[in-house]
C-alpha cells in the first residue's frame, strides 16, 4: 500500500440538481476518522489471493 486516495467535494454534488446536498466526506470523517476512498497498491509479486487469506503491510 502507498498512499490514501483522497476524495474531492464533488462527492458531496447531487448529479441532478448540481447542489452539494450531501456530506459523504463529513460522514466517512465521523464514522471512520478518515476521509479516504481506497489506497493505491502495487503488485510486488504476482500470485493468486482468496478470501480468507492473510495480508500484511511491508
């Protein structure tokens, strides 16, 4: 994992009416500490994962 992925306000924007009308960055603020959408990654050495498997941060 390299960085958070940040998000902009543009989130926020109802795609009908234009208007920041929600709080989708507030919310992931209170809720998890955080306003990050995802991480980027790279692929160190390719392979198969499943669920259940264990990952570990290097």
């Amino acid at each position: 994992m390299r960085e958070p992925i940040e998000r902009c306000q543009v989130t926020n924007t109802n795609p009908i009416t234009g208007l920041r009308d929600t709080a989708t960055l507030d919310i992931l603020s209170s809720q998890f500490g955080h306003r990050n959408f995802g991480v980027y990654a790279e692929v160190i050495t390719t392979g198969d994962i499943a669920l259940g498997d264990t990952a570990k941060v290097i």
